[in-house]
C-alpha cells in the first residue's frame, strides 16, 4: 500500500508533481509542476483552444535532491477565457489540460470558490484527501454549476496544514499534489501556513502567492481580489504574530473599505480565534485578526469571514453585532476531532460544530444585491459515512432588508409585579420581508433589562440574553463522540427568560431585537416597562427555579 501510494503521479516517469495552478489574474496565471532529474527547462505551451500555439518559459529551484519544481507565469491571458496547456521539461511533457482565466471585476459575475484545509495525512484513511477530491470537491461542484470544472470553480482556499510534515517530500508528492491533482490542475488554489508545514523552505517552493504582503514577508501574507471579494491570507504561526503583519492587514482593510467593487472579504488563517472541539488551539493573535475584520464590517457594512482549520472538525458561528462569520474548514484528510476527546467549550459564538471530514462550497453574486451562499458538504467520519451531505447553510447579503421591528408584550406596566427569576418575557412574532420560502423565522434574538428607558440606560444593562434557534454541539453522552446534538430547548426565541436574577422591588424597562439568517437585525423595539417583586416575595434561588427555557452557551470545561 505504502509503495503505491509513493507511485501516485509518477505520469510520466519524470514528472513527480503533476501542473498546478496558483496566482490568477483576469491576465495571468502561475502553472507549476515538479520533475525528477536534473533538466531545468521550464516550458507551457498553451493557447485559447486545444491546438496550443504560444509558449512560455519560467524558472525552476531544487526540492530535494535530484528534484526540481518549476514555474512559469503565462501573461497577456484574455479574462474569463478558457486556457488549454501542457508543460514541458526535456522529453517529459504533462496535459493538454484546461483552465479559465478569472473575469474582469466590473462584469460583475459569480465567484463560486472551496475552502477545505488539514488534509495532512491520517495514517488510518491515507486516501482520504484523494477521496474528498474526486468524490466531493470535483463531482459535486460540478453538479452544482452544470457546468465544467474549470467553469465550475474559480479558486480554492486552503488556510493552512497541507501535509503532515512541510519537510517530509513524500508528503508532499503523494498526500497533497498527488492526491489533488485532478482538481489543482484545472483550478488554482491560495494557501496559508499551518503549523504542520513548519515554515520549511519546500512550502515556499511550491505556493506561489501574491507579492504584496510586508517586505520580508511577502510569501507569509498576501491579499488577491478575485470579482466583488478580497481574499486576505495570513500567516498565524509562531514567529509571526507580530504587529507588522496587523499593521499590514489595516492598510488591506482599509482599501477595500474604498474599494467600490468589493462587496465581501475573506480572510484565511490557519489556527482559530475560538475553537469548540479543541480549545488548546486558539491563539490570541487570530483573535486580534478577527477584532479587525469585525471593526471593518462595522465601519463599512461589508459582510466579512474568516476561514480556519487547525482543529479537525467543522464549526460555524458569527459575531452578535455585525456581519462576520467565522467558519472552520477542516478537515480534508486529518482524523476528526471527536467529542469528549480534548478540551472543549460551546462558545456562544458559534451555531454548529461537528466532527467530520467535508469543504466548504462558497458563492457570491454581484450586481444590486450581492450575496454570499456558503454550504458545508460533509463526507461524514469514521462511525457515519456521508457522501456530500448539505449540513450547513450559511447566507450573507452585502444590503440585508433587516427584519420588522418587534414589540415588547410582557411583562409590562399593566402586569402584577413579577418574579425575579424564571419570568417569560415575550414578544411580538418575528416577520422578514428578506426571508426565503421557509425560512420566516427569528433566527437570533436579543434581550436586554435596564433600570431606566434611555439608550443610554442600556449601554450597561442590568440582564441581557442572546438567544439562537439552534446549537448544534456536544451530546452530554461521554460514549456518543461521533456526532452533535442541538442543546437548544425551546427554538422560538420570540420568548426568553434570563439566567440571572433581576434586582427585586424595583421598575424597569425591557427591550428586544430580532436577527434574520442572513444576520441582518432589526431595530431595538420601544422599551417596556415592569415591575418585580419585592425581596420577601421573590422565591428562594435553587437550581430548580433558576433552570431557563434554553440550554446556556459559554460554559467551557
């Protein structure tokens, strides 16, 4: 098995890495293949049909020994054009294969794109990235576009852990190039550095990425704009959290802030700002990334999200204020992390999380109402087989109509004083004239109790709730590891109670606001007034009396 899979992509007997693409513009594109032998001529021939007829000639470096990688960029491309092309090196020739240049921004068309990371090798399932390619990625996207690959795809994100070991050559042969090679060849894809490639020199030799990041740092981060997105990649490994690359990224931001025609950023790092299945792979430093992007949302009312890997599940959450999701890719062939196996925390943040093998499926629109459809195709894990299943769906719009206002109904002014605990508060249904067939329901809520009727009153208040319909998380099962429960008791959260108890004997003022799918709120309704009850009528605090209609989100082991 082991000497079988050492012969993936030995077609021709020279070529040990078969074309791949990286770099695209509407103009060009970088193609890059590795040979065996000392030959380091680095001929593409290539042309807009299968006859070929230009050539290009690059440069070519050492991987290892007797091994060479080479790349040529192919300039002077017609944008959104098909591009058919071979390479060359001596008598070893690889293709004819086929791309499509990406299109001009101001035509406005679709940008359909995966993102999927950690495909390191998993000694258990050595196939599986290959697997997730031709069985998932390929065939599915393909379906979805009725159309080719090269017309089906426009780019793939991958934000880090590409092999098990950055200098392990093998690992790099067989488990990533070779085993993608069907889907890398007509596709080109961006990366960032995991852990895993330990900033070795052979990540930086095959990855050919923008020239745009800090000086000195150009290869760690980079931005690409491909149609109505900016796509920002950046490098949260150990040695480069550093201010100059946050000082980078607010330059970054802060042009496609100016930017016309960028409707959504996307930004991809490997290791995670919160991590529900395995908690000890957070950094600070993404953290501080995730700030930004979400101050620049705010600022603008551009949608953003950022991708992530690291741990091995897949988990999906957004900001409670602005439009920014948070979304972990993995994993392409890494062992799923599996409940109750590592430290663990169901962060309020986050809506979904599950342990499984799958990529994420992305497409935006442009024009007068831009959007952003992300769905999470899942190949299952080791207990439950899946075979493309839809688990996710996640949709952002760049002009959201925000759901209508609610209104507060009780307790109020007219009601007997209420407890103090365990108290329903409840409000007006939820209406969205944005909502899809279906899918007219208040996806999130949020409540919050102050002690007078101002705006400013509720800048610190007294309680506050956000409630979600869902969360999809851990099953209080230690055996049922494989698979997540939803932890939500009640999913109409038009009503809520709080955790906490409200201070007795006092008047005070409620307010709500509601929140679509595509993360669009309403305003804050008019403020109600209430009345509790006195401390001598306020019931004894037990588990018993402080249980809330919802389970409790952030509690952390």
């Amino acid at each position: 098995m082991i000497f079988a899979l050492g012969l993936l992509g030995l077609f021709p007997d020279t070529i040990v890495v078969s074309p791949y693409l990286q770099n695209a513009t509407p103009s060009s594109i970088v193609v890059a293949w590795e040979t065996k032998g000392n030959v380091s001529e680095s001929i593409v021939e290539y042309g807009t049909t299968e006859a070929l007829g230009r050539s290009a000639s690059g440069t070519s470096q050492t991987t290892v020994e007797g091994h060479l990688v080479h790349h040529v960029t192919l300039e002077d491309l017609p944008p959104d054009n098909r591009v058919w092309y071979r390479v060359r090196t001596g008598d070893a020739v690889h293709g004819v294969h086929v791309f499509r240049t990406p299109a001009l921004a101001r035509d406005e068309g679709p940008q359909r794109f995966v993102a999927y990371s950690d495909m390191q090798l998993d000694n258990a399932n050595p196939r599986k990235h290959q697997e997730m390619v031709e069985q998932g990625i390929v065939p599915w996207s393909m379906r979805h576009a009725q159309s080719e690959l090269n017309a089906a795809l426009d780019f793939i994100l991958i934000p880090g852990d590409l092999v098990s070991t950055g200098g392990n050559h093998t690992h790099w042969t067989r488990d990533f190039f070779g085993q993608g090679a069907t889907l890398f060849r007509s596709v080109p894809f961006y990366a960032t550095p995991g852990n895993h490639e330990q900033n070795h020199p052979l990540y930086f030799q095959y990855v050919d990425v923008p020239d745009n990041g800090t000086p000195g740092y150009e290869e760690h981060w980079y931005w690409t704009d491909q149609g109505n997105c900016r796509v920002i990649g950046l490098d949260t490994n150990d040695g480069y959290r550093i201010e100059d690359q946050l000082t980078w990224l607010d330059a970054v931001l802060k042009s496609a802030a100016k930017a016309e025609h960028i409707d959504f950023v996307f930004a991809q790092f490997h290791h995670p700002h919160r991590s529900e299945s395995w908690t000890p792979g957070e950094t600070s430093f993404s953290t501080k990334v995730v700030e930004k992007m979400v101050h620049f949302s705010r600022d603008t009312g551009k949608p953003s999200v950022h991708f992530f890997g690291h741990t091995h599940s897949y988990s999906r959450g957004q900001h409670r204020d602005h439009m920014h999701g948070m979304v972990n890719v993995a994993s392409g062939m890494g062992n799923p992390d599996y409940w109750w196996e590592y430290p663990q925390a169901d962060y309020e943040e986050f809506e979904i999380s599950t342990p499984d093998w799958g990529f994420c499926h992305v497409e935006t629109t442009a024009g007068d109402d831009p959007t952003m459809t992300l769905r999470r195709l899942s190949r299952g894990n080791e207990f439950v087989k899946k075979d493309n299943k839809q688990t996710d769906l996640f949709i952002l719009k760049r002009y959201p109509l925000p759901p209508t206002t609610p209104k507060g109904l009780s307790p109020n002014n007219d009601s007997e004083p209420v407890s103090t605990t365990g108290t329903v508060f409840r409000a007006t249904p939820f209406e969205d004239p944005d909502a899809r067939d279906g899918r007219n329901f208040a996806h999130e809520s949020h409540w919050q109790v102050a002690s007078g009727n101002q705006s400013k009153d509720f800048q610190k208040p007294i309680q506050e709730a956000w409630r979600r319909y869902r969360n999809l998380w851990r099953s209080p099962d230690k055996e049922a590891t494989w698979y997540s429960v939803d932890t939500v008791k009640d999913a109409d959260v038009t009503k809520t109670t709080f955790d906490a108890a409200l201070p007795a004997d006092q008047q005070l003022f409620w307010r709500v606001r509601y929140r679509d799918e595509n993360l669009a709120w309403s305003q804050w309704s008019t403020p109600v007034p209430f009345i509790t009850e006195s401390a001598a009528n306020a019931p004894e605090q037990t588990n018993a009396s402080l249980k809330p209609l919802f389970a409790q989100w952030g509690a952390s082991l």
